[in-house]
C-alpha cells in the first residue's frame, strides 16, 4: 500500500480517501478463507482481519 500511496502523492495527487477492507472480492488468496455475501471473501476462523484490499480516491492538486 505505500508505494500506491507514494506513487499518487509523488505524481502531485492528493489523497481525499483512503479505506482497508478486510475482505477480498471474488478472490480466494488461500485454501481455509470463509466466504461471504456478495461473492467476498474472508480470513480463515482464528486468523486475525488484515486488509486484503483497499480504495483510494484522488483529485488533481
């Protein structure tokens, strides 16, 4: 995520938004991920939440 991050802010972007979400869409990144409505995806029971996407909205400076 920080070189996305430093990639826009260096090309004279500014960050409006920036959101986690610790679900994937429609990817299933490993075998014990529990699916969820809306064809997402969610960590394994007992694995902690890590982001597994994100969003970014940005405007010209």
């Amino acid at each position: 995520m920080h070189d996305v991050v430093t990639a826009l802010l260096g090309a004279g972007l500014k960050l409006e938004i920036f959101r986690e979400y610790p679900y994937s869409n429609g990817c299933k990144f490993f075998d014990r991920m529990r699916p969820a409505p809306g064809l997402r995806w969610l960590m394994p029971e007992g694995v902690p939440d890590l982001p597994l996407m994100f969003s970014v909205v940005t405007s010209k400076v």
